[in-house]
C-alpha cells in the first residue's frame, strides 16, 4: 500500500501550482536586467505602470509600481527602448508571469536628458518659449529680486556687481536650496513670493555651474511656467556658457553667469552722471541757438531803418543781459544740483543703511524732472517775451504802411527813391513798391507840384 501511494501522482490546485511557480521563479530570478521595448503601456489612476518589454522573437510582461514610477526622471513612452531592473514573479489570478520592475533607463541616453528632451518638446509646444512673449529688461530699476544659495558663489558675485556699477540699487534676496530633493518647488515658490512685492522691478533667477543632475533644478516644470507667470522680467543665470536649462528657454534674458546677469540688469550710475552732464551741455546750445536765431530775424524785419535799429539793439542787448541771468540760474542750479547729488551718493556709500539709499535713490529723476521743467518754463517765457516784441517792431515797419495802400518809388536803374514828381522825366523807367509784390511802370506825363 505504502509503495502504491508513492507511485500515485501528487494532487494539486491550481492555486497551489501557480504559488510554487511563483516562489520558484522568485528565488531563481531575484534580480536581473532585461532590455526591450516599450509596448502595450497602461498608466491607470492608481499610479502604476503596466507594459510589455519585448524584441524581435518573445515579449515578456512588465509592472513599475506607483513608489518606483513617482521617481523616474523621464517618461515611459510606447516603442521606447529600455533596460529595466526587477525580479520575475507570477501574477497568480491570470497565472502569467511578468517582470517587476525596481528600476529603468532608456537605452542608449541618459534618463535625464530624456526627460529634459520630453518637458523641452512638451512647454515648446504650448508656446512657453516663444521670443514674442519675452519683455525688454528696464533701463533703471530700482529693486532687483535674486532666487539663489545663500552660501553659493553666485550670490557674492551679484551683489559684488550690483553694488559696483549702481550703489543706490535696492536688493531683495529669497534664499533657496538650488539642488537636491524639493530644489526646483522651492525655486518656484520664490519666484511667485518676489512677484507679490510691488517694489520689485526684476528677477535674477540662478547658480554656479555644476554637473546636468546639479542643475536639474532649473529644468523643472514649476520653475518653467513660475518664470513665464512672473508680472517682471527675469534673467536666467544658470552656470556657465556651455550650461543651458529650460529656465535659460523661458526667461526673457538669458546670462551666462551671475555675474554676467548682474551687469545686464542695472546701469552704471557714473554714466548716469556723465550722461546729464552732456544734456546739460546741450541745453545750453540750444538756447545760444535759439537766441541767435531770434536775433536773426529781428535783424532782418528792421531792414535799414537807423532809429529803429537803435531801439532794436537796446533790445537785443537787454536780450543779451536776460540771456546771461538765465544762464548763470541755470548754472547755478545746476552746480547746486550736482553738489546734493555727490553728497548724497557719499552719504549713501559711506553710512550705507539700506533705508537711506531708498530715501536718496528717488533724487536724481526728481531733480532731472526739476530741472527739465525749469528750463522748459524758461525758455516758454523768453519766446513769448520775444514773440510780443517781435510783434511791436513789425506794427512801426514801414512795410506794415505799404500794406494800407501806399507804395514806395524808385527809379529804374539806379534806385533812387522818388519823393517828387520832378524827380523823374517823361520816358523814365520807375519800380513801384507794393504791399505785395512790385511794378515797372514807364512816366508818360510829369504834372507840377501844384496839381492836385
């Protein structure tokens, strides 16, 4: 009986079969690496990543759990060509076995410059890239925003720059980590946190060079569309020159370095200074030339006359005195002007508190406006002065007689003024002058002084 029972066969469920096949393969298969490609790719709300890996002869089922699909750096896409990590199991309800995947990497590049191709293409293709929507950076901010290390190089450098070339500057630093887990939500958040300040005028978003997985950061989708959000401009200062990232893409101005970036956002305030010393030059030669261009017509509307060049000269020379007052006002002012704004600037770099260089940084546009609306003013009044007596002279011209009817004669060639009728003979040539315009005429009679 004993041998006939060890003869008989082994009776078994299927369950049972199925559980000792998988253990098996299991124990067999704990790991191994498979190359294939991608087919067949499910992605359900529960997060896991169901496919087939195959090649030219089998195919073989693959799982990447929803723990192990939340760290790829890239996107699963069908007709992908992969090596996958994982173990072969059993999944007992259909009796198939599969490959459970721990890990996978695109074959042939890199699983982060896949996935920096794939979110490239994919914000490209909604526009986030496009050169018309990127703004000019403006001229003179006040508040310059920087997203970066606190304790990087990058920040040295940009407020190195930023206090050389423009003291008065204002800058509000949001001090992030700019690698590793959590970097590029951080990055983003600053970036919206700078926006809701209304001081802020532009953004400097960046870091020192590093590896591709150092400057990951800045190729996240948050920190993309959190620069396309930004109400300023932001300039992009992501390692060096042969670094580039998708923020480089999406800022409005791309800087090679820090530095780089600093130098691109504020002016230089010496030029500044030398810039309002060439238009104070220039007003002042435009009004030498306005003036000498007024005085050129006064000289040709008196014409000859001796007494009225006398009074016209009277003018001119009074012209000459307001001329040479204004001026020296205008000097003044401008001496005085220049002498507030030095000491102001050597106040600011030598007490250095950032509420007086807010206080002091409003000076230079007040006093520019001042000036330009003096000057304005002045040279408003001095052509309404001129205008009036312009006037004046105009109504005592002999030609404003000519225009009542009167008429001057002269005689043809020699352009002596006829004042008597005897001055002329019969046959003689005359030009008579108009209010408008001039005749010759020819004398056919010569009538005594006592015809009427």
């Amino acid at each position: 009986m004993t041998g006939h029972n060890l003869s008989l066969p082994l009776l078994l469920s299927v369950s049972e079969v199925t559980r000792l096949i998988r253990e098996s393969l299991e124990d067999q298969f704990r790991e191994v690496w498979v190359e294939g490609e991608i087919s067949n790719l499910r992605a359900p709300t529960s997060g896991h990543l169901y496919f087939t890996l195959k090649d030219a002869q089998s195919q073989l089922r693959g799982v990447l759990f929803r723990s192990g699909a939340s760290r790829l750096r890239f996107a699963l896409q069908e007709g992908v060509s992969v090596v996958a990590r994982g173990r072969i199991s059993v999944y007992e309800p259909r009796g198939e076995y599969q490959l459970i995947v721990d890990a996978v990497e695109p074959k042939g590049i890199g699983a982060l410059q896949l996935a920096f191709e794939q979110l490239r293409d994919r914000l490209s293709h909604e526009g986030l890239f496009d050169e018309a929507r990127k703004r000019p950076l403006p001229e003179f901010p006040r508040t310059v925003g920087v997203v970066t290390s606190l304790t990087g190089a990058a920040i040295r450098d940009i407020v190195a720059v930023l206090r050389r070339r423009c003291p008065v500057v204002n800058i509000l630093l949001a001090p992030v980590p700019v690698q590793g887990e959590g970097a590029g939500e951080r990055i983003a958040a600053a970036i919206h946190a700078l926006n809701e300040m209304p001081q802020v005028d532009v953004l400097i978003v960046g870091r020192g060079g590093g590896a591709s997985e150092d400057l990951w950061a800045f190729n996240e989708e948050a920190v993309v569309r959190a620069i396309v959000q930004s109400r300023v401009p932001v300039v992009s200062a992501v390692g060096h020159e042969i670094d580039v990232t998708l923020a480089d893409f999406a800022a409005d101005h791309r800087a090679p370095t820090p530095s780089a970036a600093a130098e691109a956002v504020v002016p230089v305030l010496a030029e500044i200074l030398a810039r309002f010393s060439e238009l104070d030059g220039r007003l002042r030669r435009l009004l030498d030339n306005a003036i000498k261009i007024q005085r050129h017509r006064l000289d040709r509307s008196i014409g000859g006359l001796g007494e009225m060049r006398f009074r016209v000269h009277a003018q001119a020379q009074h012209l000459d005195d307001l001329h040479d007052r204004m001026t020296g006002s205008v000097t003044e002012r401008l001496t005085a002007l220049q002498r507030d704004l030095v000491e102001h600037r050597h106040a600011l770099l030598s007490k250095g508190p950032h509420h007086r260089i807010r206080a002091a940084r409003v000076l230079l546009p007040q006093l520019s406006k001042r000036l330009e609306q003096e000057a304005r003013r002045g040279i408003f009044s001095r052509r309404q002065l001129m205008a009036a007596r312009v006037a004046a002279l105009e109504a005592l011209s002999p030609l404003a007689i000519l225009s009542r009817g009167f008429s001057i004669l002269r005689t043809v060639p020699e352009g002596t003024m006829v004042r008597r009728a005897s001055d002329v003979m019969v046959g003689q040539t005359v030009q008579a002058r108009l209010a408008e315009g001039q005749l010759v005429c020819v004398v056919r009679e010569v009538l005594g002084e006592s015809v009427s």
